[in-house]
C-alpha cells in the first residue's frame, strides 16, 4: 500500500503543495501501468489489456482533475518525471520502490501494491485529523477535502486555467470553480482508485460510483485470471470465470530501461529508444504549458502521446545485444531536448 506523508495545512498555500503531490503522484503511475500495457503482445490478453488501458486513462483524467482543483485556488501545475526504479512522489513511506515492469505477475502486484486500499472490501478505520502521519492515497485525498472545503470564497478563482473536455476523453473532464467541484472530483477519483469506501452513510464495495471495479479490484482480478463479480445474494464478492491471462504472451521486455546502458545496443533499438524519449519529453512539455493554460497545448500533448506509442511499438520490436531481450520506453525526460534528439533518433 501506497502510504503519503500527511503534513496538516495551515493554508492555501499549504493546501496547493498537497495538491501538486497528488499530481505527482498521480503522473507517477503512469510509466509503470504503461510499460506493462505496452509489453503485451499484440492480439493477445484481450481482457488484460482492456483493464490496462481503462485504469491508464482513468489515471489521467484524475490528473487533470487534480490539476483544475489547483488552478483554482491559484496554484500552477508541475508535470515531473519520476525515476524508475525508486519511490513514488509525496513523502511515500513502507519503502516502496516502484520500476517499470514488464507485463508480468509482479507488474500486477506492484499496481495492487500501489492502489491498495486501507482494508480492501472492508470497513475502514477512522484516523484523526490534525496530526502529521503515513495515510493512504484515499485517506490523503480525503484529508484534501477537508482543507478544501475550509477555504473562503475569496480562495477561488472561476474558470482559471481549466482542463476542458474537448480533445480529452469528452464527458469526463469538468471545470472546478469552487469547493462543490472539487468535492465531485476527489469523490471521483478516490472511488475510481480504491472503490467505494466504508462510512456510516454508505456500506462500501470494490465497485467505484460508476458501479465499475476500481483500480485495485481491475489489478486484483489479473492477478487471479478470474472475474470478479457479486454473489447471487448481493452480500460479498467471489471470484468468476477464468479473464483468459496469458503471461507468456508478452514481449521479452527488460525491466527499468531507465537503467539500461543503450550505447552497446544495435543501432535499431538506439533509435526507437532515443523516439521513445522524445515523444515523453514531448508529451510532458506540452501537459506542463496545456496546465499553465496555455490553449492549444493539450492537443500537443495527445499527439506526442500517439508518438510514444509508435515509438514503443518500434522499441520492442529491436532485438538488444543480447539477441534475447527487447526494451520498453524508459520514459527519460530529456529537458526540452524533444526535437533535436527525435532528429538524431531518425537519423542513427
């Protein structure tokens, strides 16, 4: 489980910081659920990848979530590269490490680890607010809503700087003007993430408010290769039918290309490594503007995403030295670097 250091606010200023971790955060599970999505093999794992896919852009929309909620109380959003392998952003104790893993048992256990709910399907306990301590992702968030809903009006600035809908999975993205939409969209993502609480108004499930399974549950259910549905009496949850996993249906991926010396490599797997990274830097220049409400931005943002797919469709298909593995992207961001070293990529 993914514990945060929780540091009590003292005000706005405070609460804007709790919010960027949260960004951080939630941009830091996306290297790792995307190496594994993409180390799928092509044709294969069907349910697996639809999981995948499901949770990876529920990730996102919780990130642009969080970023409207920044913007407005008068922050401005950071996008940040994490290193792989190595601890999540926001004070993470328990000693997690996370590392891009290919699709395989551990990748699904890491997601687990990461989404892990304090007591999966069962109540929760109350914690005390008002102290600094390790609270879960669900339970930091929830602490968020507190500090948030404590804030004058004057805190709030309408329309600044807000994440719409229109090239970003439409129906699912909403302005935040004030607490009541804040409010809706920590409701939104904490449910999406760890399913629906325990409270005294509300009995709890794995299922989030969309009555779809929540991210942990999506994990759980590939690591078990069984669907996970309702007893015939609506009173728990037992597991179903075989989901079909495969895990030899995967590319013979490296794990934590981050660490991986490219320069003794052939010459194809340079260059698919090299668009790999370009594509990222592109993808996080154009979020980090497309945040600071710069129009136009996000639409950069989709396509160097669309290009990070290319280009780790190509890595994985370029043998390594070793004429046995193959690598993922290693998500490198290189500092604004993005078209000259997709110019050198092309060009090796």
């Amino acid at each position: 489980m993914v514990m945060l250091t929780w540091k009590e606010p003292q005000g706005v200023f405070d609460i804007q910081r709790l919010v960027q971790n949260a960004i951080d955060l939630e941009f830091a599970t996306l290297p790792p659920y995307l190496y594994a999505k993409f180390t799928i093999l092509p044709g294969t794992n069907a349910a697996a990848l639809a999981l995948l896919d499901s949770i990876i852009r529920q990730e996102m929309i919780h990130m642009c979530l969080a970023c409207n909620i920044l913007n407005a109380i008068g922050g401005t959003p950071a996008v940040t590269p994490p290193h792989y392998p190595g601890p999540l952003p926001g004070g993470v104790a328990k000693g997690l490490t996370v590392g891009l893993l290919p699709f395989t048992p551990a990748a699904i256990a890491q997601g687990m680890a990461i989404e892990a709910p304090d007591e999966p399907i069962k109540p929760r306990v109350a914690l005390a607010i008002g102290q600094d301590e390790d609270v879960s992702i669900g339970e930091y968030y929830h602490r968020i809503d507190i500090a948030l809903s404590k804030l004058p009006a004057s805190d709030w600035t309408v329309g600044r700087n807000q994440i719409g809908d229109a090239q970003f999975f439409q129906g699912q993205i909403f302005d935040v003007n004030g607490y009541a939409d804040a409010h809706r969209a920590i409701n939104q993502i904490v449910s999406e993430g760890e399913g629906t609480p325990v409270r005294p108004d509300q009995p709890g499930s794995p299922l989030d408010f969309q009555h779809d399974l929540a991210h942990y549950y999506r994990f759980w259910e590939i690591a078990q290769n069984r669907v996970l549905t309702q007893a015939d009496d609506g009173s728990n949850y037992t597991w179903g039918a075989p989901l079909g996993v495969d895990w030899q249906a995967a590319y013979p991926a490296i794990a934590n290309p981050q660490e991986h010396e490219f320069a003794h490599d052939p010459a194809p797997a340079q260059a698919a490594q090299a668009a790999c990274n370009a594509a990222f830097t592109a993808m996080v220049d154009a979020l980090g503007k497309a945040f600071a409400g710069s129009a136009g931005e996000l639409g950069v943002a989709v396509r160097a995403m669309f290009d990070l797919r290319m280009a780790a469709m190509a890595a994985l298909n370029a043998p390594l030295a070793d004429g046995t593995h193959v690598s993922g992207p290693a998500f490198v961001y290189l500092g604004g670097q993005a078209t000259t070293t997709q110019t050198e990529g092309a060009a090796a």
